[in-house]
C-alpha cells in the first residue's frame, strides 16, 4: 500500500485507485515530469551521494566556479544532438535558464540611462521576458513590447534586444529573429531545442544562446542552466552579472547536472531521445485525435520534418497545445476550459488573445491521462 501522502491529487482511498471526480486536470505549469520514469529506470547511474566535507568551496581546484568538467560534458551533448555549435565559444551557468535571461539583458544593454535598450519579443511568447524586465526595472532597458512594433524601425541609436524563443513557448514552432540592423542584438532561447519536443534541422550558430536541463532531463528542480556566447565582451559582463548577483551557481547543482549529463550520453543520448521523442509525440498524437472531432476547439498546426538528431523524418511533437476556442462567443478560452474541469493558462499569460490558452504536455503521466478524459468529455458535450 503506497502511503495517502504519495497519491496523485487527483486520486484518493488507501491504495490511490480512487478517482475523486471532482479533481481539476492540471496542464498548467510546465514541470517536466514526462521524464520521471526514465530517471526511475535509471536510479543507481544518475544517483549522487555527497560527503558532508566534499566541495565546501566557492572554488574548484582551478580557481574558478564554473565546473570545467561539467563545461565538456554540456559541449559533447551538443555535439551528440547537433543542436548548437560551441566551437570557439564561451560558456557561462546559471540559476536555470531564468536567470540567465536577466543577465543576457544586462550583458546587451549600453551604459546609457539616456537611451535605454528596449527589450522585445514576438507574440505568442514566453512571459518572463516580459514580467522580469519589467521588475527590474532598470534604467538600462525596458520592455517595449511586440517586435511587430518596431518593424523597420531599427535604424536610429537605440539598442534593440529581442528574445527568440525556438521552438516557441507556447506554440512549438521554430522560429527565427524578426528584427535586423546593427542595433539589434538577439537573445535566443533554445529551452525545447531538444529532440524530445521538436526535429533538430541543423546547429544553431547564435551569437547567445540560453540551454536548460529543465527540459532536456526534466530536472526543473536543480536550477541548471547555461549559455553560450560568441562575443569575449558579452560574456564577461553575463560573468560579472553571475559574480555580482550569486557569485556563480550551487556547486551541488552543477554536481548533479554532470552526473545526469554523464547518463544522457550515455550511448549517444539515443535512449533519453527515443524515450522523450515517443513520449511527446504519442501524447500529441492522443490529443489531435480527442480534438478532430469538434469544431469549437482547434490546435496549432505542427508538421513532419527532417531531424539530423534521428537523420530522418520524424512526426510532431510538443512540449504544449496552444488551443483556440473556435465559437464567437468563447472570447476567454480559458475559462472555458476551467467551467470544464481543465486548468491550463490564458493566451494573455503569452501577451496573446485570451481566444487562445496552453495546455500544458509536459507533466507526469496521471496529469496527461486525466487531461486527455476531461477533453474527451467536454468535446462530446459541445
Ligand atoms: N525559457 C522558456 C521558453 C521556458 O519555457 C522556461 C521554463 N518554462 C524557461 C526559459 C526557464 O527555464 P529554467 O527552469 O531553466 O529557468
């Protein structure tokens, strides 16, 4: 018997088989515990164990706080995966991918309160972009919303910051910068560029490029990111960001991300990416199924395509649905789907239609299950 404690929230009774009808399908948050059960087929190999004396230093034998080891290990996944070029590149860690967006900014913005950069994505987009400059509140850069916005509009003084994300939090979609001139300097954000959640066309070859274990093992938890940087002078000042703010990232954390690196290459990273891959694709798959049949909710369009990683073509698949309430009067598609027990996030979370919501594809097994059932029902009601 597991103990209550352990029970998914959605299930109840001394042995968790009790489905409480009342539960709300949580495809919400992104946490990616679609990988839970890989790391449970892989417990002993990715196990850390630290002495209570071990690595009690701000430094590593060399002096710095950045694991060199751990700086190999992260270039050979990528060249495992051909996702990113590191060659002759620098690379810095951070708290996640988070805080490395912050330091980013600051690294691109100019010494000018006069002039401050402004700081853009495109709609759809992630909202940290947005809410994290904003609370800065620096006198350095601001959010200036929209790249539609400022279209042929770079020419002047001003210096342009615009976060890519690709494939794109919501939509899944690969995606490039929108904005050009020499003002304008990009921050790429390669979160979901794992084979997992989309194909790997070619290495991308960025001036700055953020990369998460968040989403490639699903270790949310262990705040480990990393970015990589062309320009000497770009990443000193993300390294003075990293000194300044935390001098560097948990010595435990980059611990732990090199022992589940270690396991990722293991056999050229084919069964995390097999295991993810199918995985994402089957729960797409499920999920295109439950929505063919209605025409009061529609899906993003995702196709087949090339992926160097597999080295053929491989179907779709997405970390999220980005979902549109097709009926005039469902104006708040979120709140559509909450009246049908379904919790996921509005469209204006991605300074989008609120016609729009995500739902979230990512999280564990139970989640999905129960999200795909309360679909079910609400389509055959509409
Ligand atoms: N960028 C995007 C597009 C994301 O979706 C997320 C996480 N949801 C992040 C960055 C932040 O990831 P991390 O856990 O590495 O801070």
């Amino acid at each position: 018997h597991l103990p209550v404690c352990e029970c998914h929230p959605c299930y109840g009774g001394s042995d968790c088989s009790e489905f409480l009808s009342d539960c709300v399908a949580n495809a919400g948050s992104g946490d990616p515990l679609f990988l839970e059960p890989f790391w449970k087929q892989h417990a002993a190999s990715s196990a850390v164990l630290v002495s209570g004396w071990h690595r009690m230093s701000y430094i590593y034998s060399d002096g710095s706080y950045i694991s060199e080891l751990l700086v190999k290990h992260i270039i050979k996944v990528h060249d495992i995966v051909g996702n990113a070029k590191t060659d002759g590149k620098y690379v810095i860690f951070g708290a996640g991918s988070t805080q490395l967006m912050n330091a980013a900014v600051y690294a691109l913005s100019p010494n000018s309160s006069s002039n401050p950069a402004k700081v853009v994505a495109t709609a759809p987009h992630y909202a940290a972009y947005k809410t994290q400059t904003e609370f800065f509140n620096s006198r350095d850069y601001r959010y200036e919303g929209d790249t539609s916005l400022w279209k042929n509009k770079t020419d002047g003084s001003t210096r342009f910051i615009e976060f890519v994300t690709s494939p794109n939090n919501p939509d899944g979609k690969l995606t490039s910068a929108v904005l050009q001139g020499s003002n304008v300097k990009s921050i790429y954000d390669y979160t979901y560029f794992w084979p997992h959640f989309t194909a790997i066309p070619a290495p991308a070859d960025e001036d700055l490029m953020l990369f998460t274990i968040s989403k490639l093992t699903g270790h949310a938890g262990t705040r480990f990111g990393w970015a990589i940087i062309k320009d000497a002078d770009v990443y000193e000042r993300m390294l003075t960001y990293l000194t300044v703010n935390t001098i560097g990232v948990s010595r435990d954390a980059q611990l732990r991300a090199l022992k589940l690196l270690n396991v990722v290459v293991e056999g050229e990273g084919r069964e995390i990416f097999e295991f993810g891959y199918t995985t994402m694709r089957d729960r797409w798959i499920r999920l295109k199924n439950v929505l063919s049949k209605s025409k009061r909710f529609s899906l993003q369009k995702l196709s087949s395509q090339y992926c160097s990683f597999f080295q053929r073509t491989r179907d779709p698949s997405t970390a999220y649905a980005w979902l549109k309430c097709e009926r005039e009067e469902d104006k708040d598609c979120y709140t559509v789907l909450r009246a049908a027990g379904i919790n996921g996030h509005p469209g204006s979370n991605y300074s989008a239609d609120d016609r729009y919501m995500r739902l979230s594809l990512i999280r564990s097994k139970d989640d999905f299950e129960i999200l795909i059932n309360k679909l079910k029902t609400l389509v055959a009601q509409s």
